[in-house]
C-alpha cells in the first residue's frame, strides 16, 4: 500500500507533463505553418498601343452664304406681291416675289419690235439698190466706180440701224421680264420695304434676302490645336451640332481657311459649310442663321500611342508592374488629353498599369494583384482611323 501511494502521484505528474509538452509543440507548429502575407494589394490593366485619330471641337456662329439688298431694277407701280414675301418667310429660286405695272413696258416692247421691222426694211432696200449699182458699173470705166456710187455706205448704215434696233429690242423685253421680281435663290425674307400702290424707282431697295441654299460657321482654331490639323482640310467632312431642345445635328463640309491670325488671340481661322440649313428640301434639322453651333472634325491621327485615365498620372509620372510584382514609377510624355484620358507616347518597360496604388507607394514595393481586369484597349472603344 506504501508503494502504490508513492507510485501513482508520481505516474499522474508524469502523464500531465507529457501532455503539456504535446500541446505546446502542437501550437508551436501552428505558429511556424501559418503565415501572413502583408504585401499591400493592387489592381491593373494591361495597356496597348493603339493608332488615334484626334477629335477637333470649336465653336461658331452660323451665318447665310450671302445676303442680298433686292431692288427694283424698272421704276413703276407696284401691282402685287408673294404670301411668303414678308419677314420670315421663305421662298425658292425663281419664286415671283411682287410685280410692277407693265403697260408701259410692253408699249415700249411694240416700238422696240416696230422699229427692228423698219430698220430690217431700209437694209432690205439699201441692199438692192447696191446690187443695181454693181450690174450698172460693169458698163462704166472703173474711174467712175466708188463706193459711194456701189452704196456701200448707205448699206452699212442701214446694217447699223438695225443692231440698233435690234439692242433697244434687247431692253425693252428685259424690262418688261423685270417688272416680274423673282428670287435669286432660296431665300429667307428678312425685311420688305414695298408693298401694293407703291411706286418704286429703279434701285430703289424693295427686300433684304438671306441665302439659304448654304449656309457658312466661322470657327477658331486654338495653337495648341494646330499640331493636331489634317495636312488638307478642304473638303473635309465635319458634324455640326446646336444644343437646344431638339439637339439638331446635321453634316458638313470645311470649305476654306480663312488665311488669316487673329493678332489678338493668335488663332486661326476656318470656315465650315451646310448645304440647306432650313430643310427646304429635305427632312433633316433646321439650322437658323444666328445660332451658335458645334463643329466637330477629325484631326491628325497619332500613331502608337496610350491611352490612360488622367487620374493614373501625377507630374508626368505612371506606375507600373514589373514581372517580380513591384512597382516601377515612370517618366512618361502626355501628348494630349482627350475627355478624362491622356494619350502618351513613348515605351512602357511593363505593360502592365497599377489601377489602384497603396496609401504610399515607393518604387520598388512589393505588391499583391488582386485581379486582372479587362485589357484596358478592349475596355473603351479603340478610335483607329
């Protein structure tokens, strides 16, 4: 009995330190398996070179073609005159605007053509005197035979009145068709000065016409846009926009530079055209002379460049990943911004853009991607040319 009381306390501690020591190396293991990864995390996008046609944008005020002041060009009384001949109205080419009195007009019309008959008798005449005159000088001796005596001039005075006549015919039927005042093109009525029982003399101002068979945008090129100018812009087409209620939009073409800087803003200039901006005959939206419009065109295309969000680049510097997951921030050289992006040129050592960077990051850290998004080309539309 005195053996078994020292034996069992003794075999009781040794079994607990036994299992002490079992857990203790257990945690002990624990500690040296499971480590923690404190790299910071990012997020990239792979970057591609791409070819982009820069967007033009400036601004201008659309004005007619030309404007005409439209006057009489007989003096009369003025019989009658067009529905649409009134401010704001809108004519085409050839429409008969207003009238003037023809009696006068057509009278001169029947001298004019009574006295081409009278002269074209008198030539008829003169004509064959000359030619008894030839017969008869066969039979006298050439000292004898002048060219008054053939008639010659009185043939060629006759031949005179008769383009004479002829010319005043000429006038008078003009006159008479001017006394019918009609459009020279389509046209938007601005102001009319005449109107029935009115007596008009000849220059007198009878209407303000505008053209609208085109219309033209004066817009300014800024420097810093000049690098990115096609080579020709003749011809060029260009859309042009007027934001307002029913944003119209229509196409045009760039017609000409101007030639000239302006010497207080040092811009150029250039001019854009519309062909029908009121849609006389078509259906597209009507551009009223006066509204201020967008002319949108494109530019130069840029070969091989990037396209990065602005938010990526502080001071003309972009992070990057390397292939051993660090950063690496680069010197890159922004050619121009484009909405919320910056086209760069240049070679990148990684193709690889850090999207999102660590609250502070040093070139050369250590990093953990936590996803690979879309190729940042493939993301936003790709504006080739």
């Amino acid at each position: 009995m005195k053996w078994t009381k020292i034996v069992l306390p003794i075999a009781i501690f040794a079994v607990g330190y036994m299992a002490m020591k079992g857990i203790e190396a257990t945690a002990s293991d624990d500690v040296i398996t499971d480590q923690v990864d404190t790299r910071p995390t990012v997020t990239v996008e792979k970057v591609e070179p791409i070819n982009f046609t820069v967007q033009l944008t400036s601004y201008g005020e659309i004005t007619p073609l030309e404007s005409t002041n439209l006057a009489a060009q007989v003096a009369g009384e003025v019989e009658s005159w067009n529905p649409n001949f009134i401010a704001g109205g809108v004519v085409k080419r050839g429409d008969l605007l207003f009238t003037i009195e023809k009696d006068s007009y057509e009278a001169a019309l029947l001298q004019a053509e009574a006295n081409l008959s009278s002269a074209q008798a008198q030539l008829i005449q003169e004509k064959a005197q000359a030619e008894v005159a030839a017969r008869e000088a066969k039979t006298l001796p050439d000292s004898r035979v002048t060219d008054l005596y053939l008639r010659k001039p009185q043939v060629m005075s006759a031949q005179a009145a008769v383009k004479s006549a002829e010319a005043q015919l000429r006038i008078a039927k003009r006159d008479l068709q001017n006394t019918e005042v009609r459009a020279p093109y389509d046209a938007l009525i601005v102001s009319r000065d005449v109107g029935k029982g009115d007596f008009v003399t000849t220059g007198k101002v009878a209407a303000v016409l505008n053209n609208i068979e085109t219309a033209e945008i004066t817009f300014p090129i800024a420097g810093f846009d000049r690098s990115f100018l096609p080579g020709d812009l003749a011809g060029k087409r260009a859309v042009i926009s007027i934001d307002g209620y029913n944003n119209s939009e229509r196409q045009g073409t760039i017609h000409r530079d101007t030639g000239i800087v302006d010497q207080d803003t040092r811009m150029m200039h250039f001019v854009a055209r519309i062909d029908d901006p009121y849609a006389l005959r078509s259906d597209k939206p009507v551009m009223k002379f006066g509204s201020y419009a967008t002319v949108t065109f494109d530019g130069r295309t840029l070969d091989d460049v990037y396209k990065v969000p602005q938010e990526l680049i502080t001071n003309n510097r972009l992070w990057t990943l390397n292939n051993e997951e660090k950063l690496v921030s680069q010197q890159i050289s922004v050619v121009r911004e484009d909405g919320g992006y910056f086209l760069i040129q240049g070679q990148f050592d990684s193709e690889r853009v850090v999207m999102t960077l660590p609250e502070y990051p040093q070139n050369g850290m250590a990093v953990k991607v936590i996803e690979d998004k879309r190729d940042l080309t493939a993301q936003r539309p790709n504006t080739d040319s």
